[in-house]
C-alpha cells in the first residue's frame, strides 16, 4: 500500500490527476455559504465514501504554483482546508475564493452581448479575501527545464517519514 501521493498542479488550468474524493474523506458534506454564514449541506446524489478499509490514509503531497489555476487551484485549496494534503512550492495564481459562473445577455435597447460573474465562491474555510491558495512549505520558483525545488521538497518530505 502507498503511504505518500504526490499531485502536480502547476501550469495548468484543471489537474489531470484528481484523488477522488471518496478515497480520503468519509463523508459527502460540503459547506454552502449564504451571505456570511457558510451551511454544512449533505449532496444526496454523491456517490458515498469508500470503507476506511480503502480509503488512502497516507500523506497527500501537492505541488503548487503562480501558474495553478482555476479547477487545480480550487482543488488545492480544498486539501488544505480539509487537512487532506500539504502544499508545497508558491502561491497559486488563481485565487482561493473567487467570482464564477459567467452568465451572458443581450442589453435591451442597444442589443451589445454583455456578461458578469453570478457567484462568488468561498474556500471551504470561509476566508473570502482575493488571494491564491498559500503552500504550508514554500520553495524557489523552479529554476530550469532539469530542477523542480518544489517535487525535491516532497520527495524529501516523504523519505523522511519513511520507516527505516
């Protein structure tokens, strides 16, 4: 059984690998916010959690950075809010609580195609302020093609929890 995972989610708008959620939580609740007051809310249609017997147990390792946004950086700031991962590398570049849900219409009398965000979604924490997901561990901006600071800093992570 592995006892570490590590996910990259740098340059990049959506992760090509998401753990799903079932493999480390044990519950299908979200937290809904309504104006100030975020709203723990069951989601009937989920699918339900694996038996603890399945589920990952080991340390979740997710490497970050300013190029980490959209989906992979909502995904980010949901592991570290739940305590499901440390992250690890710099800031994300999108922000940990942002506006979404682009709704598109024709102005009456001029007939112009206009837009504007519907929502804003809050991180599961409840922090609303417009800043990127922040890592537990921050390493160098990667330096070249052959040096990733940010994957050496997990890999070291790992080993050192490792049992000799």
């Amino acid at each position: 059984m592995y006892r570490s995972m590590t996910v990259k989610m740098r340059i990049m708008r959506t992760p090509t690998m998401i753990a799903y959620h079932g493999l480390i939580a044990s519950n299908t609740t979200v937290r809904q916010s309504s104006r100030k007051t975020i709203i723990p809310k069951q989601i009937p249609e989920a699918e339900p959690p694996y038996a603890a017997t399945q589920r990952f147990n080991g340390q979740i390792y997710v490497l970050i950075g300013p190029e980490t946004f959209s989906s992979a950086a909502d995904l980010a700031v949901t592991l570290q809010d739940h305590n499901f991962a440390t992250l690890i590398g710099q800031e994300t570049g999108g922000l940990a609580s942002s506006y979404g849900d682009f709704v598109s219409y024709d102005l009456g009398h001029s007939r112009l195609r206009a837009g504007a965000s519907a929502r804003f979604f809050v991180r599961p924490n409840g922090d609303r302020s417009l800043q990127g997901a922040k890592p537990h561990v921050t390493v160098a901006a990667e330096i070249g093609p052959s040096s990733d600071p940010a994957l050496s800093k997990a890999l070291e992570l790992i080993r050192n929890r490792m049992p000799n």
